[in-house]
C-alpha cells in the first residue's frame, strides 16, 4: 500500500465511514447553522418596523440586498478555492473562513448600520474561503475509494441539513421572539465552537489539505499527466473584465433599488443599465469557456463539456427550487390557513416537539459514536463539540416548553421552510443507499428525476392555489399543499444536489477540483439571482392570471427541463467516457 494510498483512513470508522468524514459533517453542520440562522433573520429584521427594532425597510429593498448577499456568498468560493488550491491549503482555508465568519457575526450582532454591512461582508468572505474546501478534502479521502463517494457526500449533506434545521429553528425563535442581536448572536457562538471542533482534530486528514509544497513529486499537479493549458494575457485581461463586471452589478443592483436610482454606476448605459452589464459579463464567460474547451485533451475536453450540461441544468433547478424564502413563504404568510386550536394545536405542538427531540437525538448518537472512536486522540476536539450540543439541547427544550405554554397558536410562515430539511435528514439515509445499489440511475437519470419531482411540487401548490381569484391579496389554503412541496422539491434536490457535486469531483481532473467546483458555485450563483428575479414578478402574474399561474410556469420549466436531461442521456453518457 502506497504512502498515497487513502485507505489508511478507513482503519477508524463511523457507519463505515471514516472518522475524518464526521469531523467535517460537524465542522460543516455548525457553518450552516449560522449562515441560516442569520438568513431566517436578515430579510425579517430589514423588514420589522423601527417599533420592533428592525430597520423599516420595503421587502422589495430588503430582497434586492438578500438576493445579492446570497449570490455574493456562492460566487466568492472561487477566490477561495483559488486560494486554497495554489497558495493555503484546504485545511487552513477552512480556518481562515470560520473565524472571518464569526467575526462576520459577532459584528451583526451589534445591530448598527455600519456593523451589519461589516457583517455581510465578512460572511461572504468567509464563506469563499470555508465552503469549496470542505468538499475538496472529501473529494481527497475518498480518492482510492470512488465507489464510496456519492454515499460520503450524501451523509455530508446530511450534516448540512442537520445545521440549517437547527439554525432556522433556533435562532429564528431567538430572533423573533426575544431580539435580533440574540438570534445573529447564536450563530456567531456556533461558527466559533465549529472552528474550534477542526483545529483540534485536524490531524484525523493526515496530509491532506496541507500547504501545496512547491516542486512536490506527489502533488496533484506532477502525478497529473494531463495537457496544460495555462490561462494567456488576454484570457487573464477578460476574465478580469467580467469579475469586475459581476462583482459591480451585484452590488449595485440592490444599491440602485434602495436609493432609487441616486447611485447607479451603470447609469450611463440607460435604464437597463444593470442587465446590458451582467449580460456582457456571461457573454465573455462563455466565450473563454468555450475557446478553452477547445484547448484540452479530448478526453477532458468531454468530461469538462459534460460538467457543464449539469451545471447549466442546476441553474434552472435552484431558480425555481430557492422560491422557498420568496414566493412560497409569501404563500405562506398571505395564502394559507395558519391558525390552530383545540386538538389540532395539540397535534402541532407533539409533531414539532419529535420533529425537534428525533432529529437532534439522532445526531447526538452520531456524535457518541464519533467519540468513541476518537475521544483518545482528540479528547479536547470532542469536549469542545459535546459543550455545543448541550447548549443546543438547552434552547431547543425552552423553545418547545414556551409554545407549550402558548395558548393562541399561529404557525410562523417561515417555520415551513424546515421542512426541507427535515425530510433530508430522514430521506437521505434511503436515497444512499439507493444510489449504492444496482438500481443506481445515471447522472442524467438523476438529474431528470430531480426535476420532474421539482415540477410535482410546483403542480401541488398551483393545484391547491386554483380556487384564488386574480389580484386576491388573501386566502386560506390548507397547509397540506405547502408540506407536499417541500416534500417533493427534498426528494428532487437529494436527486441533484448532492450528486452534482459527485461527479464534479470524478469527472474534473484532480488539480482543477477546487476551481470546477467553484465554476459549479458560480451556476448555483446564477440560480439564486433567477430565484429572485422569478420572485419579482410574482405579483404582477398573481394580479392578471392569479397566483396560481405563475406556480405552472415554473411546474412547466421544471418538467421540460427534467424530459431534456433524459433524452441527452446517450450524448452525455458518451462524453463521461467510462465515468460512472
């Protein structure tokens, strides 16, 4: 067995997995926690009245900001993993990432005007350095392994999951119901007991994710015997041209919309300004993609080609998935019957309570199990992490005490979106190991069910939505079609989602993993703005047609989507060469 060999990992496992994969669902469950603690609470602090101590602002203002802070997260993991990949290392990215993220909330938590923006501009930072290089020291554990790795991924994502359930539960009830600095506050004190959890453990990965050492005979880059193609002068003076072109519009959409047009950089080009910009940014970027497709050896030229087709449907799939904090939770709020009493208030109050106990008990046995099998070597690392559950135990129990003790209950509009991930974490487990059986689909297989069980749930909320009449401002639905939303829009993005990123890591040669997946951050990017830019329009459809309308455009979209990816499956499957 070669000192390369990454089966030395495999001798210490959880669930058969290696130990280091649970150090990182931790590490990764903690990040998530904070970055959707603070995203339940950001657009409803820009939006509370100064008389609940929030800012006041417009939802159309408070959204410009939120869809761009969402996009700027996505799109800053290129410089991390840029970062990481020639200069840092993984390990220390993801360092650097979660303390400039819980710098990023302790800041929020001071509520001022200069401190929130501070606060943004850390998370997204942060978030540039942490998220790629998390999947990349994965993506390295299993690389003897390969067979293992939609199953690794799968878990990890369940450690996602398992951090934005809490996070949204948690820190959203703070917020709400005792003070935004306590909610932003909580997700700051999680992102530092995480970072702590991986310092301390660290040496559980090995070589792994260390200092690219020049000149290095087993680096990523000697054993890769592939074509170089180095980016040229003029390759570098474009792709500078559309960062800058992107970072400005980012920024300057949401400016533009809160001041009204007084500060406008693209003023100049007319009232389109903004969209004549972020065109001519994508059109570069497809140029230079294309013309270097061309440059590559055949073999990785195909598989590049084929990342690609993925990628372009993942844009779709997330445009029409991320309606969930927009036009869904406005459903929510003004188009369903959210009002309980008697025995069906009793019936919520059991089903959050083991909606909360189950989930948080099962990864409290996770986390046993990960003790038992580390606590020798990394005593510190494991007491740091039980210290952290304790105290999410401890809110989770006066959280469920106190709407015990509610005798009035409304369902909050933002509790539905914990359903996504609730159904992940019990739907996960059943879709792993669907995907290591022999009834394994292809990618595109995948890819085509994802988005039909997308457009399924669209057509249940646009079903349930029929009987509103054009221009109603409200109604009351029953809460049924919202819980079979998220449970087929779960089931379509466990088709996606975790996948993707899969055959990222096996179809990309090893020294590009980090930047691909920054390339596949930037289609996730792209998606979250059309999610937005779809949510825009929603009143002016719901207003001519009815809101109902508007929920089978998006059925439609998906379900086209869903019938290419399938019939492509021949080409793709060329393209892949071999890959499974």
């Amino acid at each position: 067995m070669g000192n390369n060999s990454t089966d030395q990992f495999f001798k210490s496992t959880v669930l058969g997995h290696p130990s280091g994969l649970f150090v990182l669902f931790f590490t990764e469950m903690w990040e998530r926690f904070s970055y959707y603690g603070m995203r339940a609470l950001l657009v409803l602090f820009l939006t509370a009245s100064l008389m609940e101590e929030g800012w006041g602002w417009p939802r159309e203002h408070a959204m410009a900001l939120f869809g761009s802070y969402v996009g700027l997260v996505y799109l800053s993991t290129m410089m991390g993993g840029y970062f990481a990949d020639k200069i840092i290392g993984f390990r220390l990215a993801v360092v650097v990432g979660a303390l400039l993220m819980t710098l990023g909330h302790a800041s929020m938590a001071i509520e001022t005007s200069w401190s929130i923006y501070l606060g943004l501009g850390l998370l997204v930072i942060g978030n540039g350095f942490f998220k790629p290089n998390m999947t990349s020291i994965i993506s390295e554990m299993y690389k003897d392994r390969p067979e293992k790795k939609d199953g690794a991924y799968t878990i990890f994502y369940m450690g996602v999951n398992a951090g934005a359930f809490l996070g949204i539960l948690l820190c959203g009830y703070l917020g709400e119901k005792v003070g935004w600095s306590l909610g932003f506050g909580l997700a700051g004190i999680f992102m530092l007991f995480g970072l702590i959890q991986f310092w301390l453990a660290q040496n559980i990965f090995g070589t792994i994710g260390l200092k690219p050492k020049k000149d290095d005979k087993n680096s990523i880059e000697a054993l890769d015997n592939d074509k170089r193609v180095p980016f040229t002068s003029w390759q570098l003076i474009l792709i500078f041209l559309m960062i800058a072109l992107g970072l400005l519009w980012i920024i300057n959409a949401p400016v533009a919309t809160i001041t009204g047009g007084k500060f406008d950089i693209f003023n100049f080009l007319g009232s389109s300004g903004n969209n004549i910009a972020i065109l001519t940014a994508l059109g570069l970027f497809l140029i230079l993609l294309i013309y270097r497709f061309t440059q590559y050896s055949n073999i990785t030229r195909d598989r590049l080609i084929a990342v690609s087709f993925f990628a372009l449907l993942s844009v779709f799939f997330w445009a029409i998935f991320e309606q969930s904090p927009g036009t869904l939770t406005i459903f929510a709020k003004d188009y369903t019957d959210r009002t309980l009493d008697g025995s069906s208030a009793t019936i919520f109050r059991i089903v959050n309570s083991l909606m909360t106990i189950v989930p948080l008990s099962i990864i409290t046995w996770v986390l046993y199990l990960l003790f038992k099998q580390t606590y020798g070597k990394y005593s510190l690392s494991n007491i740091v992490l039980s210290i952290s559950f304790l105290i999410v135990w401890i809110i989770a129990i006066w959280m469920l005490v106190d709407q015990f003790n509610d005798d009035n209950l409304e369902i909050p509009a933002s509790w539905f979106s914990v359903l996504n991930s609730l159904f992940i974490i019990t739907l996960a487990p059943l879709f792993s190991k669907w995907w290591e059986s022999k009834y394994n689909p292809s990618a595109n297989g995948k890819y085509g069910i994802g988005m039909l069980l997308l457009g399924l749930g669209m057509a249940c909320v646009a079903f349930g939505a029929m009987g509103i009449e054009p221009g109603a401002k409200t109604a009351s639905v029953s809460m049924v079609w919202l819980v079979l939303v998220y449970l087929f829009h779960t089931m379509g993005e466990l088709c996606i989602s975790p996948v993707g990123l899969s055959y990222v890591s096996k179809l990309v040669p090893a020294r590009m993993i980090a930047f691909m997946f920054g390339v596949w951050y930037l289609a996730i990017a792209i998606g979250m703005k059309g999610a937005g830019v779809f949510g825009e329009n929603v009143d002016k459809i719901a207003d001519e047609n009815g809101i109902s309308y508007f929920f089978w455009i998006l059925t439609i979209i998906s379900i086209i989507a869903g019938v290419i990816s399938i019939l492509f499956q021949p080409i793709i499957k060329k393209l892949m060469h071999g890959v499974r």
